[in-house]
C-alpha cells in the first residue's frame, strides 16, 4: 500500500483527475505545481502543494527530500518550449541536466529527470496508477460510426504517426483522403490541429498514438472535453487514439459532447 505520492503536476485535467483517484485510494498526494502549467484548482484536491517554476530543479529536489516522498507520478504535459523561453529561470542543476545530453528531445529530457529522482532514492510511477477505468477497451466509443473513408485515413495516418512518434517529434498527425495535412511538433496537438483545419477545411480526421516504446510513467496520451470543442470548431470529423494506452479525462462529458457534435472516436 502506497501512503505517501509527490504528484509532479503539468497543464490540464490529467493531475487533478488522478489526485481525485490517488485520494478515493487513501493516498496522501503532495503536489509540486509549475507556476507556467498547473491549474490552481489542483490545490483543492491534494494535501499539500509547492509551486515552483519550469527549471527549479534543486527546489523540486529540495521538496522532495524535506517531504520524505519516494514515489512521485509526473501528470500532465508540461510544454518542452518553456525550457527554451529566456524569460524562464534554469537553475544550475537544470542546465547541468540538460547541457548534459545528447538531445534535447522530449523523452532525453524527462528520461534524465527520471533517471536523476531514481538516483535520488525516488522511484517514478506510472502516470496511470490508480487510472485503469480511464483507459478505454477497443471498438467505436461513439454514436456516429466512421465511414470507409474516414476508416481508410485511419489506418493510412496511424502507420505514419507511429513513425513520427518513434522518432519522439510528437504523438499527433492530421489526415484527410489520405493526405498528411499536419504533423504535431513542439506546438503540441492543438496547434497542429488547426492547422491542418487550415489546409484539409472540414472532416479531417485527427490520431493519436503512442510512441513505439512508450513509457507510462510519462507522457501518456490524453484526451477530453477540450479536445472534443476543438475539434468541433474546426468541424473534424473522427478521431482515433489507441485502446487502452490513452487517457480520457471526463469520459461522460468527452463522449457527449462528441455525440452532440456527430464526432466519431474509436479506439484502435
């Protein structure tokens, strides 16, 4: 029985969401929030928060060590850019790390972070501890069925997204009569989406997939309420992620406004 989890808190729903399960568990959650991503309003479901910028990595060190934590989960996506912002403070422990790479890719960022928690004496968790219900089984999760064309760009876009995952430039790509209208990058998914609106206009279809060797405890993909507006405002028409690899946060709302919007989601 885990007593005691840091929660590592990046943007959206995904760290408030996980706290609420972590907590129904009896498990203490002690959050570092990133002034740049959290949202206030996981102060309401944790024990204790700190908040620290981006590239304090002594302090979340620091917090850690003074809590006695030593299990964390890194939860939500916290933009790669900001690293790259000159108006965010890196600490010299941070651009220790960093200078010490051979990339500055996503993963080779996190991986030294975790590597860094794990010489520290503090092992990372799954992102999807205590989230087995979020994760959605194989099949259509929508009224609104894709259509054989929407099916062929599925699988057209799938091979190629899970290149594009492998080479860690994003998990994300928009297709429309199996053309590559756009690619996620260091924008992230929205982004991408709508520029890919710009070019394919209506009924584009949008997967997301993980990486060939995704790691859970980072970086999981994730879908919800959010996901679904946008993608009803630049009128798409399917959406594919992968069964039980990907995070649907507000799965009741999420699917009804995607009813409502005659969006198809199905989980590959």
């Amino acid at each position: 029985m885990i007593g005691k989890i840091g929660l590592i808190a990046g943007n959206g729903r995904f760290p408030i969401i996980f706290a609420q399960s972590a907590r129904k568990k009896g498990v203490e959650i002690v959050a570092i929030g990133i002034n740049e991503e959290t949202s206030k309003e996981l102060e309401k479901f944790v024990n204790k928060i700190y908040w620290l910028g981006v590239g304090e990595l002594e302090r979340l060190l620091k917090i850690l060590r003074e809590e006695n934590i030593r299990s964390v989960v890194m939860a939500g996506q916290v933009k790669h850019k900001l690293l790259f912002d000159n108006d965010v403070k890196i600490d010299k422990r941070m651009q220790f790390l960093l200078g010490g790479l051979k990339n500055k890719k996503t993963d080779s960022i996190i991986g030294a972070v975790a590597r860094l928690l794990r010489l520290s004496g503090i092992k990372v968790l799954s992102s999807i501890t205590f989230l087995s219900e979020y994760l959605p089984e194989r099949g259509v999760l929508t009224k609104a069925l894709p259509d054989k064309r929407q099916l062929k760009d599925i699988e057209f876009g799938r091979r190629i997204a899970k290149v594009i995952a492998g080479l860690d430039l994003g998990q994300s790509i928009a297709v429309k009569d199996m053309v590559v209208l756009a690619v996620e990058s260091i924008e992230g998914t929205d982004e991408a989406i709508r520029r890919a609106a710009k070019y394919g206009k209506e009924g584009i279809v949008v997967i997301k997939v993980t990486k060939p060797r995704q790691d859970m405890r980072f970086d999981v993909p994730v879908i919800g309420p959010d996901t679904i507006k946008l993608l009803q405002e630049v009128k798409a028409s399917c959406l594919a992620i992968e069964a039980k690899k990907t995070l649907i946060i507000d799965n009741e709302e999420t699917l009804k406004l995607a009813d409502e919007a005659g969006l198809a989601i199905v989980a590959i």
